[in-house]
C-alpha cells in the first residue's frame, strides 16, 4: 500500500464506479491493524452503507475433499450467466497463515472465473481470531455490494465456529457433501445440518450415480427429523457433478425459490435485521474485548490477579469482577 492513500470520498466514488482496484485497498484497509487505517475504512463503509443490501449472500461450507472451488467455479459460471447477475467470491478462514484461505490458492484452478468481468475473488485475510475474520468479512460484503456485485459467495474453509459466523451473515446456507464416503450422516455435525437451506451431493459422476441417490434419500430422511425452520423452508437436497457441469442449474433454481419463498414471508428482510442487531452486539464485545486487554493500568495488574486465581487464594470470578471494577474506574 501506498504512503498516500486517496480520500474516503475518492474511495466511496471509486468503489460507487466499480473500481475493483479501489475496492481491494478499501478491503485491505479493513484488514489493517492499523488504527488510522480502521478508521479510514469506517468513514468508506459508512458512505458505502448507502448503496448495499440489494444482493444475495450465500454461504458455502462443506467436508474437506468435497470440491468446493470446483462448484463455486461450476456454479458462479452458472449465475454470471444471467444478464442482471454479478458475483464475489470470499472466504472466512481464521486458521491458514500460508495460503491465505483456500481461495487463494484455488483461484488458479478457478480460471475462468477469476478472468471473468463479472466475477470478484478476494481471499481472506493471512491470519487472526475468527471474530476479527468474520467482521472484516461482513464488511467486505458491504462494500462489494456498493461497488454492484449482487450475488455474494461466502466459503467457509475452517472448522467449527466458522460456519456458525458465515450463517450469521448470509441469506442462503449451502452445505455440500459426497456420496460414499462412509456414513455420510455421522461425518457432519448436526448443528451444521439445522443450519443448511439446502444440501447438495457433488461428485455425483464416474460410477459414483447410485451412492449419490442413496446418499439423496438418507439426507432427506435424516431432514425431517429436524425441528420446522423458522421461516418454513423445508431444506432441499440435490446432487450435482461440478466437474462436469451436471446440476448446477438445480442448485440455483433451489436458491431462487428459497428467495420468493422467503421474501414472500416477510422473513428475508427480518432476517437481515436480526444479523445486524447481531453484529452489533459482536462489534461491542470485540471493542470492550480490545479496550480491556489495551488497558495500561490492567496489564499491571493482570498478573497479580492471575496469580492468586491459579493459587486458589481467588476465585475466578471475583478476579474478574475486581478487574472489571478497575477498568471501569479508569475510564
């Protein structure tokens, strides 16, 4: 980056315009540890809030080895295709430190993606809490919805609360899977089942046909033991061969009807305001979280504190109270 970077208003103009060179340093400003970057990329967004939420964001999340850069390219190749379509692709990925997610080092095998004029494909940030990931990752959305892109891919590469933080920011969660690869249904967690609008079976190819419908019945079985959805959706299962360019036009027609189901209800938008309200309760906690462990006069006493908890002269909670009680005092 650059010692002199462009206003926040040449910045909201340029991304406003579509400047995808814009954009990236906005998105790496975001990224920034850096406080007078934080706080450039807050004046951007603010101006950028404007002109955002008129997309649709779907997450993507799914076994290693299921293909995933392989559907994302078979499928955003699919949606681009459309006349009023534009697509970014990103990634929640607090774990890589080398390959900057799997986007990155996908990216060359989603060639014809990653070339295309309608296409985006920004990796995530090298490394850092998920939190910190999953923030600047809501805040890339806004600005590549500011700068026109109207289909939003999220892909989870990590494990665990990741995809948790990608369902709290997308319209639509899709959860891929392979067929005969054992007990399909002991593989994935549950909670990560409740979770998913659809599933969908990649590598339903090669003589892999049969498990891949066996795999279609178990998945929809195994779905009507589930609660009712809160918008009542019933989840939708299909197969697909991203390979070979078989089932993506399903995959999208699923994600369309779940949009006019959802809109028709009400529940899309009310969704969206509850994710807001969410992120502002994290935003808090991630602030109040920097601001306590910041404190000068806490890290003197951090220690002392510390010492008497591990000595059993102090209980945990009171230690944190009592440090909570100096905090505030000093502020």
């Amino acid at each position: 980056m650059s010692k002199k970077l462009p206003s926040s208003k040449e910045f909201i103009d340029g991304i406003l315009s579509g400047d995808r060179m814009l954009l990236s340093r906005a998105i790496t400003l975001i990224e920034s540890t850096k406080q007078e970057h934080q706080d450039l990329a807050q004046e951007i967004i603010e101006g950028c809030l404007p002109h955002t939420g008129d997309s649709i964001r779907i997450g993507i999340t799914g076994v290693p080895g299921v293909g995933k850069s392989t559907f994302i390219e078979a499928f955003g190749n699919y949606v681009i295709k459309e006349e009023d379509r534009t697509l970014a692709v990103l990634a929640v990925d607090p774990s890589s430190s080398k390959t900057r997610g799997s986007i990155l080092g996908d990216k060359t095998r989603m060639e014809t993606l990653s070339n295309h004029p309608k296409a985006y494909i920004r990796p995530t940030p090298t490394s850092g809490s998920l939190g910190g990931v999953a923030r600047s990752t809501r805040e890339t959305i806004t600005l590549c919805e500011a700068a026109g892109f109207n289909t939003i891919l999220i892909e989870t590469v990590g494990v665990g609360q990741s995809e948790t933080a990608v369902h709290s920011m997308v319209d639509f969660f899709l959860l891929l899977m392979l067929a005969g690869a054992g007990d399909e249904l002991q593989g994935i967690k549950r909670g990560i089942m409740e979770m998913a609008d659809s599933i969908v079976i990649n590598k339903a190819d090669s003589g892999n046909e049969d498990a891949a419908k066996r795999a279609l019945s178990e998945y929809k079985n195994a779905l009507h033991l589930f609660p009712p959805t809160e918008s009542g959706w019933i989840p939708k299962v299909a197969t697909c061969s991203a390979f070979h360019n078989n089932g993506i036009d399903e995959v999208w027609s699923i994600v369309e009807q779940y949009m006019r189901h959802t809109e028709a209800k009400g529940y899309f938008s009310a969704k969206r305001k509850e994710q807001a309200s969410y992120w502002l309760d994290e935003a808090i906690n991630q602030e109040l979280h920097r601001a306590f462990y910041q404190d000068d006069e806490l890290k003197k006493q951090m220690e002392k504190f510390r010492q008497k908890v591990q000595e059993g002269k102090l209980s945990s909670y009171k230690a944190a109270r009592d440090l909570m009680h100096i905090f505030l005092n000093n502020k």
